[in-house]
C-alpha cells in the first residue's frame, strides 16, 4: 500500500439506492466541490444509486485520487460496474 502524508484528507459517502437526477446534480456539485478542497482518497459505498453514481463520477473526474470501495454483504444491492475497476481498493 502507498504511503500519504500525515495531512490526508479521508472523505467517505454513502447514499441512497433510488437516485433522483435532481439530486445526482446536488450530489456532483458537492463532490466538485470536496475535491477542489485537496481530498486525495475517496471511501464510497458499491450499492446502486448514489453509491454507484458517485463512484463513477469520482473516477471519472478525478482519476488520479485513491479510491477504496466498500462492497455490500448482500450482492442483490451491487451496483453495475463497481466491481473489477483497475486500481480501485475493494473492502469486503
């Protein structure tokens, strides 16, 4: 694992299953945000909805952050295309 700087910042989400656009926007302005503050890992959840949102999002836009991914016990809640993204960290 690498190492960071003791001054990290650790930003961890987690959301709802039935995303609405309106809030999916909500959602990415705020992410936008957070991350224009320095955050250099992000911790996100692997269920549907806005967990699987943000995390694309994330990965999109910033791809050069750590990204650690926290997958559900119970697999019906997965999200589509969270699972085998290269240089992701999954916990399960």
């Amino acid at each position: 694992m690498e190492s960071y700087p003791p001054f990290q910042v650790i930003i961890g989400f987690t959301g709802t299953r039935d995303l609405t656009t309106e809030r999916a926007s909500q959602v990415a302005a705020r992410l936008n945000y957070l991350a224009d503050t320095g955050m250099v890992v992000a911790v996100t959840g692997a269920c549907r909805g806005a967990d699987t949102m943000i995390l694309h999002y994330l990965l999109k836009t910033y791809p050069k952050i750590r990204h650690t991914v926290v997958v559900p016990g119970i697999r019906s809640q997965l999200g589509e295309g969270v699972l085998g993204i290269e240089g992701v960290e999954y916990v399960e």
